[in-house]
C-alpha cells in the first residue's frame, strides 16, 4: 500500500516536472523565470566591438518602441538582414508594453534573428513590475557603454519616473566616468537613450545640466538617439547643435541608418 | 449532513443559548422539560432554552426560529470542497477552500498561492477569485464516475509586491498607464473527472475527489495575441492542473 503510494506521488511530481518545462505552463507574467539566452547586450556588445575594430566607417541601424508589435519587429529583423552595409542595430527602449518576462523573451527572440548583433535600452514600459529584474537577466545593465570603430557609444536609463529615487537616472556621475574611461580607443560619441530631456519620464530638474555639463563632457558629442514618444522626429532640444533622433515606434514601420565618416555622419530614414 | 457536521452545529447553539445549562446528556424527545430547561428538537439540532418551568412551547419558538435562521444562513456560507491548482498565471501552486451551489453547477473558490524566486530578487504571494460554471455531468454509475466534459469561468488574480500596483503611485500623470499591473484577469475552459467515494468507504469529510486541467489566459497575453499573429497559442494560452476535493 505504501509503495503504492510512493509510486503515485512519484508519478504525478514526475509528470508536473516534465509539463513544467513545456511552453504552456505558467506560475505568473511577473515572474522571473528566464528561458534562452541572457546577458543578450553584454554578449553583443563585445561582437560589435571585435567586428568594428579598426573601421573608420561606422554603418547601424536605430529602432525602439517595439512592445506588443511583434510582426512588425519581425519584419523590421527582415529588412534590416537584407541589407548587408548594417553593422550592428540599437533599440532605444520598451521591448515590452508590462514588463513582463515572457515579453521580453518574445522580443529578444525575434531580434535573435538578426544577422548582425543588437543592443537593447531599456524603456519605462520595461521596468513595471519585475521588467528591470527581467531585462537585467536578460539584457544586462541598464547603463553599457561599447566602443564601434573608435566611436563610443553610450546607452543610458533616462527612465526616472519608473525609478522613485531608488537609483540615479539619469546617472550623471556614470556619464562622466565615460569621459575618461578607455581614453585612447576613441575620439567621438553617441549618446542613446529611451526617454529625451523634458519628456514625460526624463527627471527634467537635471535636464540642462544632464545636456550642457554631462553630454557635453564627452569627447566629440556627435549627436543623440532616443524613443518613447512613438513618433518620427530630429530635434536641436537645447539649441546647442546636438540633434535628438527619434525613433518611431515599429508599427510606423519606419527606422533609422546612421552613417558615421571620419569627416562626420549622415542618417537616412528607412520604410519597409 | 454529515454526524461531524450536525454535532459541530448542535453544540455552537448550545453554548450561544444556554446560559445556565443544566443539560442533560442524552437527546430529549420532540419538546420535553427537565426542572427549568426546555428541550427543543428541530430537524437535527437540539435548543435549549433554560426558564422557569412554567415556559410554553409557545414562548421559545420565535426565538428558536430566530436561530434557526441565524444558522441557516451561516450555514449556507460553509465552503464545500477544497482545491489546489498547480500553474494557470496565479502561481506555482495555489489552493483554497471552494463554495458550491446553483444544483452543483456554480462554484466559486478563493485561493492563496505563491510565486517561486526563480531569477527575480524574491518570490511573490498570490491571492485569486475564481468563478466556475460547469453546465454539463455525466454519471457512470458503475465505477462512481462523474465526467464534466465543460468546465469554464473567470478568475482575478492578485500578487503580493510592493513592485505592483492597482492605482499608479501618484508620481505619475493621471492615467499614464491603463492597466494595473497588481490585477490580472483570467479566462479558462477545461475538464473534470470527478471519483465519487461510497458512503460506506469514507473517511473522514471527504465524498468526491476531482481531477481538472484547464486551458486559460490572461488579459495581458490575450491582447498581444489579438494584435500579432507571431503570438501563437503556446505563448498565450496556459496550461494549469488540480485536484478538488469535496464535502457536504
């Protein structure tokens, strides 16, 4: 009777752990429990940088918004493969419209497909419930820097309204660390970001310092790259020449090529 | 009902009522008087009522119904059953006690159940209120058998975090987000076989053990499904087991 018991129990544990890892069983969206790949930007990161080595001429791609429109990011994934000039590509934020892991697992997945390596702002949506453990796993950190050619790319959380003061965003003492730090391997920078000053989630009391003390600290500042506002837009916010590109969100279907010369850049803007 | 269950009514009365119980140990007839007790047998519970001697029937009986009803109607709150669910987006595991009515085709379960730590910086409590409508039963005498081939229904789920809220902290603008992210709502459908135990053979509360599966999603999910055909059923839709067990 007992080891009719044992065989029982055995049985059903046995079974609950072979459905446990099929797609279909879910505990809850907010929980943290990362299938595939993680340290997605960190891993990329490094590829970019050993692909760009020693290129004067700096080709990628700039999306973000894509939360909840996944064909369409498929179809962006698709674009960009056919065009072979593309370097790397960077999304500047909200992968995910709740946060939730399974979200940011469905995103990662389709920009996996990519021929090229990519990496991932994060976004105010990204960081509601437990999306900034998630993307943290998934992702990396919420501040990367990466050096393509001898071009720095710097990618900020500018998302302070998600944050409450538990951490500094944007965290200036972070920008101008990266004034410094591995000096000699570049000249200019690129500054991403999800949310631009005086937007609904910047923490636009630090706004002119964040631009003209911070920003401006860097080395070369050629120009900005941000999302959020879902629109298509270039603007000299500050008045100081460095233009804020805006990325539209993906259902506009359109996204942006940066062209980085030694003499200076170009941008077209993309529809597919 | 259940002897368990009619002592366990019988002596709550007893203690609310008598007062200065000189209570006999055996069961009275119908209506009966020892000293200054009055005995009142209705259905199966036993009042007692202690008054002088010269009391009538007549006088106890508003009372009596009084608490009848007072029972009753507590009574009639007594969940029915028990259940415990693994997965379905409220949880690892989740159980709670299940009320049944509406001739057994209305059930309506609260449950606790929690969210294990995996990769996140803690684990997360949950609560749920589920609704279940099974129109359908049925019965294969020979082996107690009880098949529900239709079970559906809805259910809210709630998680414990301070990451989560059902009004955006007031930081916000008004209305910046349109969900709340403490409260998801769920939709299911699925299936019962329900092992009914002969009278004879059970022990303690228990006379039915059912087995469910059901298919279910989430408002969050659903949404993302109507918008994309990328999202295809093993991403929206969850698959989530139980076991209920029930009484009365």
């Amino acid at each position: 009777m007992h080891h009719t018991k044992l065989t029982i129990s055995l049985c059903i544990l046995a079974c609950l752990t072979g459905v446990a890892g099929c797609d279909y069983i879910n505990y809850h969206p907010y929980d943290v429990n990362i299938d595939g790949e993680r340290n997605v930007n960190t891993k990329n990161m490094a590829r970019i940088e050993s692909q760009c080595l020693g290129k004067d001429t700096i080709i990628f791609a700039a999306t973000g918004d894509t939360q909840g429109w996944y064909d369409e990011t498929k179809d962006f994934v698709k674009d960009v493969n056919r065009r072979d000039s593309i370097m790397f590509v960077i999304h500047d934020g909200d992968l995910t419209d709740y946060g939730t892991e399974k979200e940011f697992e469905w995103q990662r997945n389709i920009l996996n497909g990519l021929n090229v390596p990519y990496v991932c702002d994060i976004g105010n949506h990204d960081c509601l419930g437990t999306g900034k453990e998630s993307f943290q796993k998934i992702f990396g950190e919420t501040n990367f820097t990466f050096i393509a050619g001898r071009v720095k790319f710097i990618n900020l959380n500018t998302n302070a309204l998600e944050y409450d003061y538990d951490e500094a965003i944007p965290d200036l003492d972070y920008i101008e660390s990266q004034d410094t730090l591995r000096a000699g391997e570049f000249d200019r920078c690129v500054v991403t970001m999800h949310a631009k000053p005086y937007s609904d989630v910047f923490n636009d009391n630090v706004a002119k310092s964040f631009q003209f003390h911070y920003l401006h600290g860097l080395p070369g500042l050629l120009f900005c790259i941000n999302g959020h506002d879902h629109s298509l837009d270039q603007r000299d916010i500050f008045n100081d020449g460095v233009i804020y590109y805006q990325t539209p969100c993906i259902e506009k279907r359109q996204y942006y090529i940066f062209k980085i010369t030694p003499s200076g850049y170009s941008y077209e803007v993309v529809s597919f | 009902m259940d002897t368990a269950m009619k002592w366990f009514l019988s002596n709550i009365v007893a203690l609310l009522a008598a007062t200065t119980c000189t209570a006999a140990a055996t069961t009275p007839p119908e209506a009966t008087t020892v000293a200054d007790t009055v005995y009142v047998t209705r259905v199966d519970t036993v009042y007692i009522h202690t008054s002088s001697a010269a009391d009538s029937i007549a006088d106890v009986a508003p009372y009596a119904r009084r608490l009848d009803r007072y029972y009753k109607f507590w009574g009639r709150l007594i969940p029915r059953g028990v259940r415990v669910q693994y997965a379905g987006n409220m949880g690892m595991f989740s159980a709670g006690p299940t009320w049944i009515y509406g001739k057994r085709h209305w059930e309506t379960s609260l449950m606790l159940g929690f969210v294990p730590k995996h990769n996140a910086h803690h684990g997360m409590l949950t609560m749920t209120i589920k609704q279940d409508y099974l129109p359908w039963s049925i019965h294969f005498d020979k082996v107690g058998l009880d098949f529900q081939p239709l079970a559906t229904g809805f259910y809210f789920n709630t998680a414990f975090s301070h990451k989560l809220w059902v009004h955006q902290p007031s930081r916000y603008p008004k209305g910046y987000y349109w969900f709340a992210t403490r409260l998801r709502s769920n939709i299911y459908i699925g299936e019962r076989l329900k092992f009914n135990i002969p009278e004879n053979r059970r022990k303690g509360l228990c006379r039915s053990i059912s087995l469910f599966y059901e298919l279910s999603t989430c408002d969050y999910y659903f949404i993302q499904k109507v918008k994309n055909s990328y999202i295809t059923p093993d991403k929206w839709v969850t698959l989530s087991f139980g076991i209920q067990i029930e009484w009365l």
